[in-house]
C-alpha cells in the first residue's frame, strides 16, 4: 500500500487532485468508499472535531482502517479543522494520516508559533504524519449560508505562504484563494458557482513549494476546480455539496417509504446520492481517470 505521501507526490507529477470527503456517519462513508471504489482512484476521508466527537475518534480510525486493509485499497484518514494540539495528538494517537493544524483565525505570528509546536508534536507520534497549516480566511461552518462573507482582505500572498511554510515545517498548505467554506443558498440551487484566483494559488505554488489543498470546495465551477488542479492544488475538500445529498436523499428515502421503520431499507436512496456527487467529483479531480489507483 503506497503512503499518502507517496500518492500526493504522484498526484502532484500528474497534475491532478486527490479529493477529501468529510464523513460524520457510516452512510457517509459507505458513499465515499462505495464512489472511489467505482472510479478507481485515492481518496481521502475527512472529519472535523465536531464531526469526530459524534463519530468516535477512535471508531472511525478503525473502520476507515478495515476497509483500507480488507479491500487493499489507498483510502485515507485526515483530521480536519483541529483547532487544539491536544485533539490533533489524540487524532495522531488513534492512527489518522494527516492533521490539518487550524489557528487561521489568530494573529499570523501566534498561528506560526503553535502550528511549528504542532508539527514537531504530531510527526513524534509518527513521522510519516502529513500536517497541513492554514493561513488567510475563508470564512467557518460547511452549511447553507444567506449571504456572502467578504473574504477578500483575507485572501493569501505567495510571500506570506512561503515564510508560513518555512518558519512552521507544514507538508501542506491550505490557502485562501477564493474559496469559502459553506455555499450560498443560489449555489445549492446551480444558479452561481465560487470562482477562484487561479494566478495566485500559481504565484503561491511556486513560493511555497508544499503540496496544497482547496477548502471549501463545493459549489466551485468546475472549470476553475480543473485550472485549479493544473495550477498546484493537490487536495480538494467538498463537505457542503454531501450535507446537501445526504438531507435531500434521506427525505427521498423517508418519502418513499412512509411507513417503513428498518434503518437499512431507508437509507440506500442516501448512499446512492452522496455517492454520485463523489464519484462526479473524483472523475473531475482525476482528469479522465489518469490517476487509476494501480497505476
Ligand atoms: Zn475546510
């Protein structure tokens, strides 16, 4: 089994993106599985802290693990949005693969200091821990938004990454370029797309010289998401779009069966459409399947 470093340095050589898929339940993961699977291609399975304490940190390293081993297939744990470097240790502890340090909401001199404890902390546990940092704004919370945060004096500089990197020792940066945690009511309804700066995750790429990822993912064009992708993003988040899928697939299960009690009769109309949103993504982030799993 190649390592995720090992699958992002491939990726990276190959221009395309490995997509990160925030679970909070078994249907979740069920769906992402069952999509990456489909389309033959890494994936990486995300949770916050919220998204953990209701899972169980440890519960989710187990399952994600069994199915990694039993199916001998390149899936992937990632602890997101942790906050504390006491529950990213606990994440590390539990044996998740990656850690996304996030103190972009302090001062950039406090994030430097406690993200290059962070890094030094989480690769003692394993050294082969990816930790990611973050810098700039791009607003909280995966949900439905009413309107637009203003996130352009949050929008990050080539310069500021590259001293951010240097001074933390990150093996991922995690940008603001455009992108938005969360969609807007028109883009859950396909009305208005995210648009990204494409000139500056290039002027970024090149000065910090780090695999990236892209936050924030869904409702993004997708044209912007495969320029994106050319221009050095390694890891795309979509959480948003799967909330969206999970709610809307539940109802369709509910209402299809009005009377039925049994968990496992409701819910396969929720796999199958939080799985069609992954697998439309990863073909996307994939380019037409250049990144087969065995290649
Ligand atoms: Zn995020």
């Amino acid at each position: 089994m190649p390592s995720l470093r090992n699958l992002l340095q491939e990726a990276q050589e190959k221009r395309v993106a490995i997509g990160h898929f925030n679970i909070s339940d078994l249907v979740l993961l069920k769906a992402v599985f069952a999509a990456a699977q489909e389309v033959d291609v890494p994936v990486l399975v995300g949770l916050s802290e919220g998204e953990r304490e209701f899972v169980g940190v440890r519960q989710i390293a187990a399952a994600v693990r069994s199915l990694r081993e039993e199916f001998d297939f390149p899936i992937f744990l990632n602890a997101d949005h942790t906050h504390s470097l006491a529950k990213g240790l606990e994440a590390a502890r539990a044996g998740f693969d990656s850690i996304v340090f996030d103190l972009s909401a302090l001062p950039i001199e406090e994030n430097v200091r406690q993200t290059k404890q962070a890094v030094e902390a989480l690769k003692a546990i394993h050294p082969s821990m990816l930790v990611e940092g973050e810098i700039g704004d791009i607003g909280t919370g995966s949900e439905i938004h009413e309107s637009a945060p203003d996130l352009s004096k949050g929008l990050s500089t080539p310069e500021e990454a590259r001293q951010f990197v240097e001074s933390t020792g990150v093996d991922i940066l995690a940008p603001a370029v455009g992108n938005m945690h969360g969609m807007l009511k028109s883009m859950v309804q396909g009305e208005t797309k995210k648009r990204l700066d494409i000139e500056r995750i290039a002027g970024i790429k090149r000065a910090a010289g780090v695999f990236l990822t892209l936050h924030g993912g869904s409702g993004t064009d997708d044209e912007d998401l495969r320029k994106a992708i050319a221009a050095g993003i390694n890891i795309v988040h979509i959480n948003t779009e799967l909330r969206v899928a999970w709610r809307r697939g539940l109802e369709d299960g509910l209402a299809k069966h009005p009377d039925e009690v049994v968990p496992y009769k409701i819910l396969p109309p929720v796999v199958e459409a939080v799985k069609q949103v992954v697998a439309s993504r990863l073909r996307l982030f994939n380019g037409e399947g250049r990144f087969a799993r065995g290649a």
